[in-house]
C-alpha cells in the first residue's frame, strides 16, 4: 500500500466514523431520555466545553483580554446576554487601546 492509498484509506475512515457517531445521535437520541445524574453531566457539557474553548485565549494573550474576561464575567452576573457581551468587547477594545 502507498502513501497516498494509505491516507485515502485513513481519511475515508475517519469520515464514517464521523458519520455513525453523529447519524447514530439524530437516530437514538428521541429514545434516550437521561434521568438524575446523567442528565446533570449532559446539561454540564456546552458550559464545559465553552470554558475550554474560552481559557487559554483568556489565560495566555495578554493583561487586557484577562482583565476584560473578567468584566464580562461581572456583566454576566448582573445583566443580560448583549449587555455581556458588549460590556466585554467594549472593555478589551478600551484596554487593548490603553495597554497598546
């Protein structure tokens, strides 16, 4: 087998692995109904992975993106979604001007 065969055979794998993970989720997920703690882990999966996404911009660019994250967790708190996320774009707009 070649390289290039090789990686066809590979990719084509990859993408009907894909395919059955998420056509078997639209096929099984009207008769799956999680109850107690499964419910609670699948409910805290979209904040999970939105944390995972958000943190290392968060935690590793700089003073201003860190400073602004925290604004908008302040804004999250206490006001609506636009306002949040205004309050935040605002705030790294302003501090990105300030620290230059």
């Amino acid at each position: 087998m070649t390289d290039q065969s090789a990686t066809l055979v590979a990719i084509l794998g990859m993408a009907a692995i894909t395919f059955a993970c998420r056509i078997s989720g639209l096929l099984l997920g009207p008769r799956f109904r999680p109850t107690g703690r499964l419910r609670a882990a699948f409910d805290a999966i979209p904040p999970a992975v939105l944390t995972a996404v958000i943190a290392p911009t968060v935690l590793v660019t700089g003073p201003a993106e860190t400073i602004a994250a925290a604004v908008a967790i302040v804004a999250a708190l206490r006001s609506s979604m636009l306002v949040t996320i205004l309050a935040g774009v605002a705030a790294v707009v302003a501090l990105r001007h300030g620290f230059g």
